[in-house]
C-alpha cells in the first residue's frame, strides 16, 4: 500500500461521480433496479456518508488507540434516511468532505511504519490501517463501477443483441 497512491485515486472521486452524475435528468439519477438495490444518486450519498463515519474516522483510531477500542459500526443506509437534495449540491457536500478527509489525513503525516498498526472492526476483528486505507479506495472505485452499472441498466432492455457483449447490464447494484 502506497499512502500517497491511495490519497491520489481517492482525491479524484468526486470529479468521477460529478462527471457522471451532474445535470442527468432526475429518472436516471433515481432509478435502480428493484428491491434491496441503489440509484446511483444513493451511492453517491453512500460514498459521502462514509468520509464523515467510515474511514478516516477508523484510521484515526487506530492512530490514536490502536486495537484498545472498537471501531463504530458502519450504516451503510443511512443516505436513504436523508431529504433528497439536488444532485449538484450533494456532490459539492461530497467534494467538500472528501477534501476535508484528505487534508486530516495528510496531517496524521503517517509513515509505511503506521501502515502496519492495528484496529478492531466490529465484524473483522483486528486489521491494520493500511487494510483501511486500502479498502477506502476499493469501496471508491466499486461504487464508481456500481454507479455506470445502475445507469447502464436504464438501457438493460433496449440494446438488443449487443447486450450479449456488455456484462455490466447482467449485474445489478445491490445496496452494500
């Protein structure tokens, strides 16, 4: 794990998500595909959720407790509880937080040496931060590919044989 590769892929998400996301009309931003699945306008509330309560919170646990303590269980709907906004305000909430996030990071000044400090995750048990830091930008770029599937799926039905070659229409973004 490199800090400063991590930082960099996810300090280009919000521009991922806003190229994406900004001025689609309100059908596509609110669509998913059914039961127990996501619009690509609830990922995007998920992604910003989990810079105010997921990550960076549990690496400065670690930093600061290191397994003595238990990190706060994710929830990982807690956007579908939030008043739906525009769009374009939510993602500048995102891209001002995800800045925020990174700039707290880049002041715990963490070394390689850190990368191997441990937390405890209420259904891993221990991990290490750079296992953290590490599944931030997994998280980032799934949700990235479950945002394109969501809204590649609007065409599920209308592109007729191509579909043979176009997997993401066989997948559905299931809430995660």
């Amino acid at each position: 794990m490199d800090i400063s590769d991590a930082t960099n892929l996810l300090a280009r998400t919000p521009s991922a998500v806003s190229a994406l996301l900004l001025d689609l009309p309100e059908a596509w931003l609110h669509r998913d595909d059914g039961p127990d699945t996501w619009s690509a306008y609830a990922i995007a509330g998920h992604i910003l959720h989990g810079d105010a309560t997921n990550w960076l919170p549990r690496i400065q646990l670690i930093v600061a407790h290191g397994t003595g303590r238990t990190f706060e269980p994710f929830n990982r709907v807690a956007m579908l509880d939030w008043s739906r906004e525009p769009v374009a305000d939510l993602l500048d909430r995102f891209r001002r937080a995800r800045a925020e996030s990174l700039e707290r990071l880049a002041g715990l000044e963490l070394g390689e040496e850190d990368l191997t400090r441990t937390g405890t995750h209420p259904e891993f048990g221990t991990v290490t931060l750079s296992q953290v830091l590490a599944a931030w930008v997994a998280h980032d770029l799934t949700h990235l590919a479950q945002i394109a599937e969501v809204l590649a799926g609007r065409h599920r039905d209308d592109v007729g044989p191509y579909r043979r070659y176009m997997p993401a229409l066989e997948r559905f973004a299931p809430a995660e």
